[in-house]
C-alpha cells in the first residue's frame, strides 16, 4: 500500500497485499537506506571512524543467501519479466545444482552457513566469499528483489526513526513473516502429493526442523549425495520446478485471514506486535521518563561525539553541550529533566532532539507505573 504521497516502503508484492491487510496503512519510507547510492559507503569518498565501520564497495550488504520458500521459488519461476531474467537464472541454477534444495525450497547452503556463523562479526557487508548468489554485480542489484524473502525484505543499515525502526522491521514484521513463511511452506507440501515415505525422510532433515545442515564433503565440493537427494523429491525428482511453481499456485490464492489461520498462534501474536509497533513508529510519542542508555563512542570532532547505541550500522552525531548534559536524563520526569538542563545549563532541548536521542537508543525509557506517554511543549521562539 503506497501513501498518499507514495512514499510508503516497498515490499515485496505478495507480502505487500498482507500486510496493507493487516496495517490499513502506509509504512513509511525508510529514506537513510539507500541501495543505489550505499548509505554504508564513505559520504563524499571520506571515511570518519574506523574502516570496519564500512561495507565493501562491490557488494554492499549482499553477503548474505536467502533462505527461499518453495512458494517463492515458485513465483521467480514464473515471473516472466524481462527485468527478471537474469535473477531467474540463479535460481535455475541452484536447483540445478540440488544443494540444499528441498520441497520446503532453497535453503542456506551448509558451506555458507558455516563460515556465515561462525564469523567474528565483521564479515557482513564486507566478504565476497559470502555473497549471495542472485547478486547482479552489472548494476549492483539484486536478482529476486521482487520476490525476496523476510530477512531481505525487513533488512535496513540504518533507520529513519533508529531502534524504533528496528523494533518494527525486525523484531516484529520480520518475526511475523518468518513464521508466516515457514508455516506456508509446510502447508504447501502437504497440500502436493508427495509419497509417505518422501515425507517421512523430510520431516526428519535440518531443512523441516529450522536447523544448520552438516557440512559433508560433498556440500564442501557444491555437490549432493544422489540417494539423499533421491530420496527426499521421490516422485518429483527432475520436476522440481514444477513442485515449486505449485506450490506458488496454492499460496497465491490465499486471503490474508486464511495466511493467519494456516500460520497458527505464533504467527498471531506477532501479528499483534506488529500493529502495536506501528502504532509507535508512526506517534510523536516522547517517553514520560528518561535515562541514558547503552552507547559506544564512535568519534569525538569539535562540538560534537558520534555514538551508536542501538546498531553499530547507524551511529548519530550529538552536540558537545548535549552529551554533557545527559546525566540529566536519570529517571525523573522528561519534562523536568529538560527544565533542569535549562535552567542550570542554560540550554533548551527541542522535543525533536529529545525524540531522537530516545528513538536512536541513546536515551531509554523507564519503566513507571500507571504513566502515560507525554508531549513535550515546543520551546519558544526568540521573535
């Protein structure tokens, strides 16, 4: 659902109908996460901090392989775009190759994920041996945007409204979608005819159980053992694309409400959350009670630190005399905390300020019984 002024966020267009379905409204644009122009490149060629503070050049955040639901397999498949072509192809080829495909669909290869998991922190965003496989490098685009699954479809470096963004795209649409995708996908099999004894061999892989499968020999050397993989179409070996268009069929058709019913209680929950955040994300909101959050120092310049809080991706630049009157913020009142910076700093937060230092992490609320959100008064003008 586009806003009035069609700047509402994108989604993929399956999920796109559900949740307009769900919200009855226009998410907003996340504008700091910019993919053709990388907002985690250096502005104007300059690098503040340290290196690692960066993502390389080529491939951007795109270390990363989606995990595709046979149901969107299905729909890459049969996305007859011009403009899709190419990324159709990376899926051709990856069934074509069998490792980690299975009837639930693409899944992560064993060899990516162990050197994605076990990595110090610093390879994302940053290692080419982690690139995803549907990256177009001719354009720096991705292959199956259209059709991308949650993680890809709720991943942003850095938010418009910082950990509130996050809490909404992460920590609960991105929860509320993967649990609607999982959910899909089994229902999808059940739905086909597979043999017993097919399903009896899937139910018991990492694929079916959510879980990291062994790195084997031959998924080191990009290769499938035959018997497994035999083992696990059944009838529908050969036809796997033809399983996973079904599959694309079946779901297509679903209503948002029978999304939910097939995606049970876990899905509802987050469901909820969802729609309280985005109540949050979309509210001028300023918490009662303030205190100074957990924050890593990034940079002192004159007159101002930068700091991260709630993402190391998305670190915000603090005046001086700010920083230094932080230790207001203890828990008291967030009107008389501003009050008293004023009156013995002889500075005057605006709500705005106040507002991101809360939404970046840098201020957190605290917890006060039977409170209610307060506004803060606008501070006057010098005219």
């Amino acid at each position: 659902m586009d806003g009035p002024d069609g700047t509402s966020e994108v989604l993929p267009p399956l999920y796109s109908g559900w949740i307009a379905e769900l919200l009855q409204a226009a998410i907003p644009r996340e504008t700091r996460a910019t993919c053709d122009d990388c907002a985690m490149w250096p502005r104007g060629g300059e690098q503040q901090g340290r290196r690692a503070d960066y993502f390389d050049s080529v491939i951007k955040c795109c270390t990363y392989v989606p995990d595709l639901h046979n149901f969107l397999v299905g729909r890459i498949l049969t996305d007859d775009d011009p403009n899709a072509a190419t990324g159709r192809a990376t899926v051709e080829k990856r069934i074509g190759e069998g490792v980690a495909v299975t009837p639930l669909g693409l899944a992560h290869p064993p060899l990516f994920s162990l050197l994605y998991e076990n990595n110090t922190g610093n390879a994302f965003g940053r290692s080419r041996a982690l690139k995803c496989p549907h990256y177009i490098e001719d354009g720096g685009r991705c292959g199956v945007w259209r059709h991308r699954e949650s993680t890809c479809a709720t991943w942003f470096c850095k938010h418009l409204r910082g950990g509130v963004g996050y809490a909404f795209w992460r920590e609960s649409l991105h929860q509320l979608l993967l649990q609607v995708e999982r959910a899909l996908a089994r229902w999808a099999v059940l739905e086909l005819d597979i043999d017993d004894d097919v399903l009896r061999h899937l139910v018991g892989t990492a694929a079916w159980r959510h879980e990291l499968e062994p790195v084997t020999g031959e998924a080191i050397d990009n290769r499938v053992d035959p018997d497994t993989y035999r083992k696990v179409w059944g009838k529908w070996l050969g036809r796997e694309g033809k399983f996973f268009i079904e599959c694309a069929a079946l779901v297509n058709r679903l209503s948002w409400a029978e999304v939910l019913a097939i995606s049970g209680q876990e899905a509802r929950a987050y469901a909820r959350l969802t729609q309280e955040q985005y109540r949050i994300l979309t509210s001028d909101e300023i918490p009662p009670a303030l205190k100074v959050g957990s924050v890593q120092l990034v940079q002192i310049s004159r007159g101002a630190s930068r700091v991260s809080a709630y993402s190391a991706f998305d670190p915000i630049e603090i005046p001086s005399i700010v920083m230094d009157s932080l230790h207001y913020f203890d828990g008291r009142p967030t009107r008389e905390a501003v009050e008293a910076i004023a009156r013995e700093k002889e500075v005057r937060l605006e709500p705005s300020l106040v507002r991101k230092m809360a939404d970046f992490g840098v201020l957190i609320q605290v917890e006060q019984p039977a409170s209610s959100p307060m506004m803060l008064p606008t501070a006057p003008r010098d005219d």
